[in-house]
C-alpha cells in the first residue's frame, strides 16, 4: 500500500496557504474531524475492524457510510455488528447490544475472532510508540514505581499480536509521544515478537494518524516513515516534533481536506451531539 | 416413555441468603476474590458489603480493576490486584489505585499486570485444571520483565512450516471465591444472562465457591422455558443474593442503563484522599446494606437509569408429542 488515494500530491513546502481554502466551504475543521475523516478514508475496502470508543468510533462510523458500506465493528466488549440506536459512550454501552447481530463471551471473542484471525484491522491509541509501532500504555516512568500509572494493555496486546495490520491514532504529535524509547512495551509490534522467538500473525502498526499527518510501514523490517502531512504543516515541523529521525517518503503528500460530505456525515449523522468531536 | 421428571423441581435447594451472610459465610481476611463483569453487571453491592464487613488482605482478580476495585482499595481491603486494566473506565483515572502504585501511598499494593487475554486464558485453565493456557500474546513484550508468572514454552509439535514453536503460556488461576451480578437465578442458582456475557462462567468454574448476585429470583419455570440463556447452572452456586440495582454505577441489560455521570465524578472524587474518605463514609458504611444506598439515591435518580423495552421474539423447544 502507498499513500491513501484521496490523498493529492505535494512539493516540497507542502501546505503553505491551505488554512484559507479550509475554511471556505465548511468552515473550520478541528483537530478531531480531521483525524475521524483520515482515519476513515484509510479503512477503504475492510471488512473487519476491532475497535475502541472514541476516534475509532468516529472513524468506523463515518467509513460506514462512505469508502466502507460493508465493513463490520468488533468490540472488545463482544459485541459484532452492532446497530446502535444512539453513539456508544463505552465499548459496552447498551445500544451497542440491542439489536447487534451478536454477542459473544470473551473467551470465544478473544480466542477464536480475534486470535483465529479474523480481524483485518485493530484500531489502538497508546501514549508512546516508537519508530516500529511497539506501544506503551501501562507507565510512564519506569514500571515498579512509575511517575504516571496508565491502564495498561486491556486488549490492546492481543490486537497488535492477532490483527492483520493495525491502524494507531495518536491525537497529540511531539517528541514524548513519538520517542525513541518506549518507557516500558505494553504492545509489542512483530519485530520485537520475532527477536524473542515468536513468529508474529500479523503486519503489526501500518498507519499511525496524528495531529500533524499520516505514517506508514508495511510490515516486519519496516520503520514508520512519513507518507502525508495535512494541510498548513511542513515536512520539517513533523519531524522536530518526532521523537527520532523520521524517515521521510519520497513523494510526501498533502492530506486532501474533509469534504463537505464527510463533514456534514460527522457532524450531523455519526455525532451530532459531539460527544467525541470535541 | 414419560418420566417423573416434572417433580423434580420441587428438589431445588434453596442457596438463597442476604449479602452480608454471604460475604460473612464465603469471603474470608487473606480470600483471593474474583469479582467479575465487564463493564456490564459488575457485582459493585457486593465490593461495598465487603467493605461493611471490614475484610483485610485480599487479593483481587478482576479483569478491568476500576471503581469498584477503586474503592475496595481505598477502603484498606486489598493487599494484591491481579488486573488486565486499571482505569476509569474511559473516563478518567483511578485515584487511590494510582497513589497506591505511584507513591506506595498509603501502602504499596502488589500488582499483577497481564493483558485481557492473558487473564481470560488463567480463568481458562483454572476451571479446566490445567497446569497453564498457551495464547499467541507476549512475544517482546516487557510484562514478562514484571510478571514471572508471563513464562514460554516449546510446543511439543511442529509448527506449520515442521519448524518447533514457541508460545507464551499463563498459569492457572483458581480464586477462594467468584462473585459475579446477574439479572436473574432460581433459587438453586440457575443463571440468567443476557447482553454482554464477559467471563463470568469461567470465573465462577475456576473458583472454589460462587456467589451469584441478581436482580431478581425467577420461579424455576421461567429459567426452564429457555435453558439456553442459563451461563452458570445450579452445580456450580453455593449463594444466590437478590440485590436489585446492584451492579450500580454499572448496568443491567433491560433493567437499568449505566450510570456514566459517576463513572465521570469517580476522577474527581478519587482524586482527593479526603473526599474518598467521606463518599465512604456516606455511601457505604453509612448505609446498612444496598438497598438503602438505593433508597439514599432516591426515586428521581432511578427514573434518570430507566429502560423501554426492546423484548427478544421466543423460540419454539418443541416437546414430544
């Protein structure tokens, strides 16, 4: 895969001057409107996705009535197919369940959906990743007495063990999220599987969506290198506020604005409330 | 050939008891307790009645460790958490588990950090006596840095390629006793669940005693007429505890819908050590048992949770003719 088709290609000084034509037809497109439509034209022709609440919801949603008619949310909770009357608030939120297509123990879900292999893509956040897509979401500092207790793995490791490829949104973009030293691997990616003598199932972290662009590898071997920036960020400003030396794609492109059909879909189908564009 | 199999109803044992003779009779100072429910029907009346009843170095097996376990900690019952995931739910943080582990404040607490699966695969193998539950997870990760127990094999078979193969595998877990909610039981302990099912038969099977917590007690026939939807038969309950609402600030599929404004104040709450200290005070030993904590929140509060209906169509047993 290269970089999303709905993407337009970019000179060097990508973005200067795209603020304005933003704001011409839709008026102003915040930071988590532009990473729901991102992350959903990248979901074109999936089948299955396994995903959070939050952003992932967004994004599924919108996908869902755009560039994936098709594509079915698992959630963690069990649940597979839901048709939700009213926007989750939780993976386990009662809407999720009335009316799902199924509802499946943990055991069944974990083991034989998601370990069997039967997730195209995993949908993770995590408040570090390095430059081959291992993750940190237990601490930061150092585990046995850390400064900041985070939740830790949940399903977070068996999704980066099992999916085929995983897609990670990262909504802050600086040199402590993306860093060269994971404080501690919650979520291995399967270079690390591999040099501990484990044969990994799947591709591990292929796009890592910020606030500042897109970063893609393809699989095993592979750093994460920038392939797009959005619009109004250069090439430079992504890699100052990466933690190490960003690779940088040949041909970096400019992510093409929302359009005023995503945006109307986001705003006023998938979450009118706004409960998560915020 | 007909049976006498309709009188056998009438030799159900009834298990049924009061919360606080259940947790006074199978919940002991130094019990490891699995308390399970993920995100829906989480047994919280039963952490508060523990709580009452001022039991001392637990040890706490709970998937997603969070008010509850939150509150469990606060209140000096917990020694050990065994947890896949220790928050707020998506709602912000837990704060006397986060001074506990961050500063050791006001004792250190004893963590064992694993992944979902990892702890599903442990109530696997703890009800099925296995000696430990193989699960594609952990290659490079650094839990088994922190967690001896996270440990690899060699599969004593060929991998696809005829190549040998390594697997992480996670031991047994077999809790004193598992306390899960549901939304109905007959008095023997047939359980009804519906929604989201967890790994609350697991949980039940790997422990040595089970409490079934439930909205409602069911006339044996009603549980009879769709045995299907029974998660956790009579075999495997020694207490079945009527506790309407007790699973708040979670939910009960078709009875009550989550509290999310708590789960949203607990942050707040938790935060500081003074006002966890008196939400105790108040809400827990301040009230006898559950049901005036439901009485406390009042009718209005209830009104604010209510469920429609949305009824399931029945399907047909047949029987012979």
């Amino acid at each position: 895969m290269t970089a999303p088709a709905s993407s337009s290609r970019a000179g060097a000084s990508a973005g200067a001057g795209q603020d304005s034509e933003r704001n011409d037809h839709v008026g102003a497109v915040t930071s988590s409107e532009l990473l729901s439509v991102v992350a959903s034209r990248e979901l074109a022709g999936k089948r299955t996705v396994f995903a959070g609440i939050g952003l992932p919801t967004l994004a599924t949603s919108l996908a869902n009535r755009t560039v994936a008619p098709r594509l079915e949310v698992v959630y963690e909770s069990g649940v597979c197919g839901a048709h939700p009357s009213h926007l989750p608030e939780t993976i386990a939120d009662a809407v999720l369940i009335t009316g799902a297509e199924a509802v499946l123990p943990m055991p069944t879900l974990f083991g034989s959906v998601l370990q069997g292999g039967h997730i195209d893509v995993g949908f993770l956040g995590a408040a570090q990743i390095d430059k081959w897509g291992n993750l940190n979401s237990s601490v930061i500092g150092d585990w046995h007495r850390p400064k900041v207790r985070l939740p830790g793995s949940g399903g977070a490791a068996e999704v980066m063990a099992n999916s085929r490829e995983v897609f990670v949104v990262m909504r802050r973009h600086d040199p402590r999220s993306l860093t060269a030293h994971l404080d501690f691997c919650t979520s291995p990616g399967p270079d690390r599987a591999l040099a501990d003598g484990i044969r990994p199932l799947g591709a591990g972290v292929t796009r890592v969506i910020t606030e500042l662009g897109i970063l893609a590898r393809a699989g095993v071997g592979e750093e994460l290198r920038l392939i797009a920036v959005h619009p109004g960020v250069s090439v430079d400003d992504v890699r100052a506020k990466t933690g190490w030396d960003l690779l940088v794609d040949d041909e970096v492109s400019v992510t093409e604005q929302p359009s005023a059909e995503e945006l109307s879909l986001l705003r006023e189908e998938v979450d009118p409330e706004r409960v998560y564009l915020r | 050939v007909k049976t006498a199999a309709s009188t056998a109803a009438d030799a159900t044992v009834d298990k049924t008891m009061t919360m606080r003779d259940a947790v006074a009779e199978y919940v002991h100072d130094g019990d490891t307790v699995a308390l399970e429910g993920f995100t829906h029907l989480i047994p919280t009346a039963a952490g508060h009645e523990i709580i009452r009843q001022g039991r001392r170095n637990l040890t706490l097996v709970r998937m997603t460790a969070d008010i509850v376990a939150d509150q469990m900690l606060a209140a000096g019952c917990l020694t050990t958490l065994v947890s896949s995931f220790v928050g707020n739910s998506s709602a912000g943080s837990l704060g006397e588990l986060r001074r506990r582990v961050e500063r050791a404040s006001p004792e250190p607490l004893v963590f064992e950090e694993y992944s979902h699966y990892g702890m599903i695969c442990r109530y696997l193998a703890g009800a099925q006596r296995l000696p430990f539950y193989p699960l594609r997870s952990y290659g490079g990760s650094q839990l088994p840095e922190v967690n001896s127990a996270l440990r690899k094999v060699t599969s004593p078979y060929p991998g696809p390629d005829g190549e040998s193969e390594d697997i992480y595998v996670v031991p047994p877990v077999n809790p004193d006793v598992a306390i899960i909610h549901a939304q109905r039981a007959d008095r023997g302990g047939n359980t009804q669940i519906w929604g989201l099912t967890g790994v609350q038969a697991e949980a039940v099977y790997a422990s040595r005693k089970a409490i079934v917590v439930v909205e409602e007690v069911a006339a044996d026939e009603v549980i009879r007429s769709d045995p299907n939807r029974t998660l956790v038969p009579s075999h495997a309950v020694d207490a079945v505890v009527e506790c309407p609402r007790g699973a708040h600030p979670s939910f009960a599929q078709g009875y009550y819908d989550r509290d999310n404004a708590f789960y949203r104040a607990w942050s707040d709450i938790s935060k500081d050590e003074e006002r966890l200290t008196e939400w105790l005070r108040e809400w827990v030993y301040g009230t006898r048992d559950h049901a005036e904590y439901v009485e406390k929140l009042g009718a209005e509060f209830w009104e604010g949770l209510a469920v429609g209906e949305a009824m399931s169509l029945p399907v047909n047993y047949g029987r012979r003719l």
